[in-house]
C-alpha cells in the first residue's frame, strides 16, 4: 500500500506545456492611435483647445523709478534706501555691543557708515593671501588711509556685535522692501526667485546652533543661506546695458517652513502696493493653477513654469507628435489659462530632446478648433456609456440644465423619445440623462477635431511664451552676478545674512545711479566706500 497522500497534488511536468488555468493572457498593445485617441480624450474633458498664435495681453514696460532715487552722489543713492532701516540697525550693534566685556562704546549713525567703509573695502579686496584678518586691514590702511576712531579692533567688536536675532533679520527684510518699493511708481513685470549665498558651517558652530534651539536658516544642501527676492527691470543707461533688474523684495529663509515658495508668492501679491497689478513670473517652485487664480483674483496675470508633476496628462497630450525646435499650445475655456510646451535640444546631447512647459493667464490664443459649446464644458454628471447617438440618428441641441429646467416632464420625455434617449424616473433623471447625451455627442465631436490636430498640427520656432519668459526669468540671476562679485567671510549665518541684505541695499542703490550717469559696479562702490569713510 502505497505511503504517498491522495490530496498531493500531481507534480508539472517541465516538458508539457502549461494549463489553460495557468496561462496569463498577455497585457494589450498600446498602439499610437490608442495614445492619440486618449490624449484627445483628455483634453476634451478638460475643456483644453488647441491653439495657433499667443501674444501678450499687456506690453511689459521698464518700471519707472521717482527722479530723485538716481540723484546726487552714490552716498545719497545709498541713504535714501537705508535710513528707514538705520534705527534697526543701530540696534542690532549696540544691544551686543552693551553685552561685551562690561559694556563697549555705543555705535552711532556716522559710526555705523565708518564700520560699512571698512566692510566694503574688505570685500573689495579679499584675496587668498588676506586671509589673516589683522593683515588684511594692515593692507587697507596703507591702501585707503586710516579712518577716524576705525581701528583693527573697534572693527572687530563691532563685527562681532552685528549679529542680528532672526526677527531682527526678518523685519530688516521687510523695511527694505519697503524702503524699495517707494522709490516707484510705476511697474509691469515681477520676478519671483532664490538667491543663495554661499555658507559651510563648521561641525562646532552646527552643534551650538542644535543646542541652542537656532538652527542654521539655509537650504537643504552644503551651501546656501537663502534669500527670496522680488525683482523687476529698469531702463539701462546706453553705454551699459538696456535693461538693469531692480530688486522689490527680500524675504529671508529663516527656519524650516517659514518660507514655502507659493506662499511666499501668495504673500507678494496680496500685499503688491502699487495698482495695477503687474505681469507675475517664476519657476516651477513657484507655478501652480491655484496661484494664477489667487493672481487673477486681484487683478494681476502671471506666467510660471510648471513641474511635470502637475497635470501630467495634459503635457503628455501636448507633447504627443511634437519634434524638435517646435511647440504647442492650449487654451482652457474656463480659467483662461494658457498652456505651452516648447521641444528643445539637450545641451549635453543633441540627439535627444527635452521640454519646457508653461502656464500663463498673460497671454491671449487664436484658437486653432472652434471652442466648445457653452452647455458641454461641465457636465451634471459623468456621461454614460450607453447614450452615443445612433449612426444617421439626428445631432441633439445644446441644451443647457436652466433650458431643460424651464420645460415640463411631457417636454423632455418627447426630447428623449426624439434623440433615443433613456427616459427617467422624474424630471431631475430626465434632465441628466438629456444633458449626458448633450455632453458625449459634442464632446466626441470635438476629440476627433482634436486628434486631427494632435497627428499633424504644431507651430515652429519662435515660441512667444518661450521667449517672453526666458527674457525675464533670470532677473535675480542678474542680481547674483554682480551680488558675488565681492566676497566677504563673516563667521556666523546671521552676520552673513545681514551683511548679504546690506549689500543688496548697494546695488539697488547703484542701479538708481548707473540709469543716470552709467556708472560702473565696481567703481560705485569705491566711490561709496570713499564716501561712507568721511561721513560726519
């Protein structure tokens, strides 16, 4: 008798093929028609129409600046923009200043000028063989000459006391965006964007901050101490460029969170003080459909570009069919929203290709298909399946919930008898099962229209949104270029952050100057340290 259980089930033979029960049937074949008719489908059903030609709503224009901000002497530029902040800045010193050694001698305004002389002058001279601090001001004194009460040690207790408290950093952000907004009266364009300064902590400045509870306020990687800025664009002076940026807005990165890219935004525009409001830009950090309508709702337009995480149907609708050097555009009805994807060379490798994408409320399209009707753009309820008209079958009108909301039961039972429609249960089924049928004839109408466009139909170079946005989106990079052309090399983040906002006070100082007389980065700042150096 054999020991072998009756329940154990028989061993497969490897050489016979496998059941009918174990056979997987193989996962369809996604053709390109399929992925044509599903991109059609998509934007169908989301109220998007392809388009032909953009062109902005409103022309950006160079913001215009009071007369009296690029007047005088580079040292009056520089007071009109930090006199609101001088108090604060006072402060700052002399609160640290009464906790050294018993007490040191309070600083005052012309002080506070000798102190940023010398600063600047270490930032305009810094070079690998100054690094000793007392060597290096022994090259500035024989340099520019000795300024009064300045020495080498006054400097440093006076660099050490100018640490400001990380509410101190945020209100001198905020009086300086004041302090620059009020030298305008009219402007067009707004950039949003980073800027990052370059800061490595050391493993003992790391561990005080965890102990303390401060922690470093920067980026998420090695070097950066960020800082938002808002940035629009001033006419140049001739001999030097055409366009200079003028910065709007500084928004420290204090503490995690504190700082959320599109809050920050939302920020901007809900406290923007002068009407009307401008034609908003900024990167993907930025861009979202629910921050151009924040915009929209108080009067402003925008222009951002977009992660590919954001409605990644719609750009992989866009994108079918399109080849290099070439774009597309689409319109939703509703919103008012414009969207573009540009097919542009890699750089590294020509042979492939990569895309930009962007969404604006900026700018107006000639529509390339005839717009949805107004009765199909949002349905009551989901259309069914089992409502197509027959083919030869009459096409039903457009009607609308209020036209059906009008007509007694007798009427739509003869609309659904007419159009070979399921009748309903009571007048509210009556008028959704008409409106299903409304919505997939017009709608299965215009994804054909829209699949014929997306084989064959997309606009060749130059791409208008493309260009507008890469002509503005590098503003605060503008900023940065001449930002970092000096160094300086403070030891805590605070004292680096304050001394970064300091200098963009200069710069926006020698932008009101430079419009007017041209004059060089380099050589405003030498004239203004010059200046600060005497001041009485």
């Amino acid at each position: 008798m054999s020991n072998t259980p009756t329940n154990q089930p028989a061993t497969q033979n490897p050489n016979e093929p496998p059941s009918k029960r174990q056979r997987t049937k193989p996962a369809p074949r996604v053709t390109r028609e399929n992925q044509l008719a599903d991109a059609a489908l998509h934007l169908a059903e989301q109220n998007w129409i392809l388009g032909g030609a953009v062109c902005l709503r409103n022309e950006v224009t160079p913001a215009l600046l009071r007369r009296r901000t690029g007047g005088g002497t580079p040292l009056d530029c520089f007071q009109k923009l930090v006199d609101p902040v001088v108090d604060l800045l006072l402060q700052i010193f002399n609160s640290n200043l009464d906790k050294m050694n018993n007490g040191l001698r309070r600083a005052n305004k012309a002080e506070f000028f000798h102190w940023y002389a010398t600063e600047m002058r270490r930032e305009n001279t810094y070079a690998n063989h100054l690094h000793n601090s007392r060597e290096h001001m022994r090259y500035i004194k024989e340099k520019y000459g000795p300024i009064k009460k300045m020495g080498f040690q006054r400097f440093e207790d006076m660099l050490l006391a100018f640490r400001p408290q990380l509410e101190e950093v945020k209100l001198l952000g905020q009086r300086l965006t004041v302090s620059f907004q009020t030298q305008l009266t009219s402007v067009s364009l707004l950039l949003i964007d980073e800027l990052v300064s370059a800061y490595q902590p050391s493993a003992a400045v790391k561990t005080i901050a965890e102990q303390t509870g401060e922690p470093i306020p920067r980026k998420p990687h090695p070097d950066g101490v960020e800082v938002l800025l808002g940035a629009t664009f001033v006419s140049g002076h001739p001999k030097n460029t055409l366009r200079l940026p003028y910065l709007t807005h500084i928004i420290p990165h204090l503490s995690t969170g504190d700082s959320a890219p599109q809050d920050v935004l939302r920020q901007v525009v809900e406290t923007w003080p002068l009407l009307p409001h401008p034609h908003y830009v900024g990167d993907a950090a930025f861009g979202s459909a629910q921050i151009l309508d924040i915009i929209r709702q108080h009067g402003g337009v925008g222009t951002f570009s977009i992660s590919t995480n954001l409605w990644p149907q719609l750009w992989q609708a866009l994108s079918f069919n399109l080849p290099i050097d070439h774009f597309r555009v689409a319109l939703q009805q509703q919103s008012g929203i414009v969207a573009s994807i540009h097919s542009l060379h890699m750089t590294t490798d020509a042979t492939k290709k990569t895309v930009q994408k962007l969404l604006s409320t900026g700018f107006t399209m000639t529509p390339a298909q005839a717009p949805l009707p107004q009765a199909a753009l949002a349905p009551a309820v989901q259309p069914s399946p089992a409502i197509p008209a027959e083919q030869g079958a009459p096409v039903i009108p457009v009607y609308t919930e209020e036209d059906l909301g009008h007509k007694k039961v007798d009427e739509l039972k003869a609309i659904c008898q007419q159009f070979n429609i399921h009748y309903g249960k009571n007048k509210v089924s009556y008028v959704e099962h008409i409106m299903q049928c409304v919505w997939a004839q017009h709608r299965g109408e215009a994804q054909l229209n829209t699949m014929k466009l997306l084989r064959d139909f997309f606009l060749r170079d130059p791409a208008t949104m493309h260009q507008f946005y890469k002509e503005n989106c590098n503003l605060v990079n503008l900023v940065a270029r001449k930002w970092n052309t000096v160094d300086h090399h403070a030891m805590q983040c605070e004292t680096k952050m304050a001394l970064g906002l300091l200098r963009l006070v200069v710069y926006n100082a020698w932008v009101g100057m430079s419009i007017i007389t041209g004059i060089d980065w380099r050589e405003f700042r030498e004239l203004l340290a010059t200046q600060l150096a005497a001041f009485v």
